[in-house]
C-alpha cells in the first residue's frame, strides 16, 4: 500500500529544493548572525576574566549585535561562502579570508575611531585574535550541523539533471556527496544508454540528448551539468545554445585532464570570445618560497615545545628495544637534486637487508608486493617491535623535525626518496626536486602503503604543481586524522 502521507511529504521537499536557491542566502545569514554573536559574547567573557580590556568591554550594543556581524557577513558573502557545490575544505578556505578581511576593516576602524580617546595596546589586538579563531569554529560548527540536518532531512537541494551517464558524472556525484557541501538532487541523467552500474542502480535514465531542452522545461530545471569532457566542441557549442534560453545556469566539464587546476585562472577576451587558463607555478615564486619557509620555522618551532620530551622518552625506547644505534640516519634526494642526511629513529635490525632478502626469497607474494611498492604492508622481517608501533603512529619521522628547521625538508612536501630510487622516479625527477621534501604530504595522507610507487610520484607530480599554503594546511590536519587512525601507515 502506497504511504500518501510519504508522497506528500516528499512534494513537500521538492517545493522547497525547487525554491532552495531563494531560501539559503536568508539561512545563511541568520547562521551566521547567531554564530558571531555567540563568538561574541564568548570574547566579552573572556576578556572579562582574563584580558580585561577597556575597548573591547565598552563596545556599545549597537556594534555588538548589528555593526559587527554586519561587516562580517557582508565579508563572507563577498568571498562566497554562500556557494554551492564548493568542497568541504575550499569553503573552509573561503570562511578562514572572509572573517581575515572583516576583522582586518573591524580593527582599522575601531583604530581610526580611537586614537584620540584611549591607548590601544596588545590586548586589544589579542583579543581581536581571539575573536577570530572563536569566530571561526563558531560558524564552521554550525555550517556542518546545518548541512547534516539538510541531508538527512533531504532538503534545499538544487534540482538539476546530467547530460552525460559515464564516469565523470559518476565522479561528481559521489565527490560532492561526501564533500560536506549544500549539493543537489539529481532528478535524472540525460543520455542514450547508462556507461555505470552506480548510476543506472540509483538514477533515471532520460534518452535523447537531443530532447535536452523539453526534460529541462517539463523538469523546471535551473542547473544543467554536462559532465562530457570528450564531446565534440561543436555538439558542445550545440547543446549549450538550445538549453541556455531556458535554464539559469550550465556547467560543463572541459578536456583538463592531466593539467594542474587548483591554481588555475581565467583570463577573459569578451570581444573575440577567447578563454585563457593561466596555469601558475606558485612554487617557482620567490614570496611564495619564503612564505613556506616562515610557515615551517615557525610550526616547526612551536612543534619542538611538546615534540623533544617525546624524542627522550623514545631514544630510551629504542636504545632498550634492539640492539644498534638509536637514530638511523640515511641519505636522501633533497632540492634540485643534492643530498642530505635524513634524521629518523632507528626502527629496523641490524641485519635488515639480510632479513628481507631471505624472506623475500621465501615469499613470492610478499616480493611481488615489494616488487610494487617498496614496502611489505602486512609484516616486515626488518621491523623491530619498536619500530612496528613508531611506524603505525608515524613516530620514528619525529627526529625530521630538525630537517625542517635546517631548511632540508619542509613539514609538508613530496616524499623524500632515496638516490637507488632515481631511475623509477623517470621523468617525475626534474618536478620532484624543484622543492624539499616533507615530513608529510599528499601520499601520506591518500594511502600511504596502500599506493603504488608510480601512485606516490603522481601524487608527488600533483602536490608540487598545485601548491598552496593552504593546501599544506589542509594536509596538516589530514595528517594528524591519519595518524590517529593509522590508515595506511607501515
């Protein structure tokens, strides 16, 4: 028997995703007035108990609940955190600037304001550091509660359909679906035949691209993605100008594959109707250069503080573990090609090359294996007890950290490889010592032993030719998740 109370329930949502695009800038102001305003008073609290600043504790209810969520939300808007189909840590990125630059003209005009009346000193500006990290996790919470509630609800999501039933849409669908993003819900994939089990078991099939127009009219279709990266540019072109007079936006999927993207720019030729992509190499910049050494000192530093009591405790671990050296110091690739001594804690026998090539002798699986990755995943002669539990939790790379400080490695990089491994490496080299390496980066946290050799250089490729400090922020925090879970870790 059909639920009717079920049937009217999901109309229901449908109205509200067909009305979403209207609805969500409204819900995300109230979000994020109440989240600053809570942030605030957080501040009033402990500037009360703690810093006990004069400006901050006679800030006039005026600016408290009006003037200064106003600034703010008028900042995040400006950097487009109201977006959708935005990956999890891009929109991260997007609240992290917004708050920045609202604070920065907060800052400046209380400043301008003051000058004649009070002395501003550090507390003031501390407290204004304060209120942005409150700020920040106050919105970041409620956003991800907000998302949560709407997908398990249902609701507010963009109606849209596919033209394309392959792997690209495919691809899309799962990335923003597990992308704590306000997505969609596809109401059908327009195409001749489904090219995936995954969306032909989950999906509705609309045939005939060429009646791309009328679904979209009988649909009331406002988003159209054509996730085609192979079409013909001029069936491309075609379908564009039949579908654009009645939807309101279109996006497509350009054949990119294999370029950097993550720095890419557009550079707009309006009269010729010409599109440039500006590929940048941030790493080639001098700033950006000293940019990431800074970031290393002063992590680096900051980590030594809780890191060297550790480092004891884990010198005495080794030393009364196996016999040998405590640190086990090899040569490694660094930048542009030169060597350097790579500081880890000893986690292997010393007879480790004896042992693997006996096992392996032994073992035609775990040769294969090491054939393929370099490391044996499941059990390794070489490997200590120690070293068994170091490696799990990443400790035996500790020492790296006087690597970074030296200016040898970087806290997030390519993988430091070993000069035996200079002719797998092929043609991936020349990118891969265009930096130092890193304690962590993006291989450790995308698998780690589970990756291929060839899997670790591509990712390698890839981190290098899109690097950020934000994306070495992003990889930080992974790394830590990592850590804690052990994924992939040997």
């Amino acid at each position: 028997m059909v639920d009717k109370n079920n049937i009217s329930f999901e109309k229901q949502k449908l109205k509200i995703d067909y009305t979403s695009s209207y609805i969500l800038p409204f819900i995300y102001i109230l979000k994020n007035y109440i989240s600053i305003v809570i942030a605030e008073n957080i501040l009033l609290v402990i500037n009360d108990i703690f810093l006990q600043d004069k400006l901050i504790a006679k800030a006039p209810l005026m600016y408290i609940y009006f003037w200064v969520p106003l600034v703010i939300i008028f900042f995040l808007f400006l950097v487009g955190v109201h977006e959708r189909f935005v990956p999890f840590w891009d929109v991260l990125k997007k609240y992290f600037y917004g708050l920045l630059y609202a604070l920065v003209f907060i800052t400046f005009a209380v400043i301008i304001q003051e000058l004649s009346h009070e002395i501003i000193d550090y507390k003031f500006f501390l407290g204004m550091g304060i209120f942005l990290v409150i700020t920040y996790i106050s919105i970041c919470v409620f956003r991800q509660l907000f998302i949560k509630l709407c997908n398990y609800w249902g609701i507010l999501k963009e109606p849209v359909i596919f033209i394309n039933a392959g792997s690209t849409t495919e691809k899309i669908i799962k990335f923003l679906g597990t992308n704590s993003c306000i997505g969609f819900k596809v109401l059908g994939i327009v195409d001749e035949n489904f090219h995936s089990d995954y969306l032909a078991n989950n999906f509705r099939l609309l045939k005939n691209i060429d009646k791309a127009k009328r679904y979209i009219e009988e649909l009331n279709i406002k988003t159209v993605i054509i996730a085609a990266p192979k079409m013909n540019k001029y069936k491309l072109v075609d379908i564009i100008n039949q579908i654009q007079p009645v939807t309101r936006n279109i996006l497509f999927v350009p054949d990119l594959i294999g370029i950097p993207v993550a720095n890419l720019e557009l550079k707009r030729l309006y009269m010729d109707n010409i599109l440039l992509l500006n590929v940048r190499n941030n790493l080639s910049l001098l700033k950006n250069k000293i940019a990431k050494r800074i970031f290393d000192i002063v992590l680096g530093l900051l980590i030594c503080i809780p890191v060297v009591p550790i480092l004891v405790l884990l010198s005495i671990w080794v030393r009364l573990d196996s016999k040998g050296p405590i640190f086990f110091n090899a040569k490694r690739i660094g930048r542009d090609g030169k060597e350097f001594t790579c500081y880890k804690f000893r986690s292997m026998h010393m007879n480790a090359d004896k042992l693997l090539k006996d096992y392996l002798a032994k073992n035609p699986e775990a040769k294969a294996e090491w054939d393929e990755f370099q490391k044996l995943k499941d059990y390794d002669p070489r490997v200590t007890k120690a070293g068994k539990i170091m490696r799990k939790l990443s400790l035996d790379e500790l020492p790296q950290i006087f690597n970074v400080l030296k200016g040898e490695m970087s806290l997030v990089g390519p993988r430091p490889y070993l000069p035996r491994e200079i002719e797998k490496m092929g043609t991936y080299y020349a990118i891969i010592i265009k930096t130092v390496p890193g304690i962590t980066g993006f291989w450790q946290v995308n698998g780690r032993s589970d990756v291929s050799f060839a899997g670790r250089l591509k990712m390698d490729d890839w981190y290098i030719r899109n690097w950020s400090v934000w994306i070495d922020i992003v990889l930080l925090f992974k790394t830590i998740k990592v850590v804690f879970f052990g994924k992939g870790a040997v």
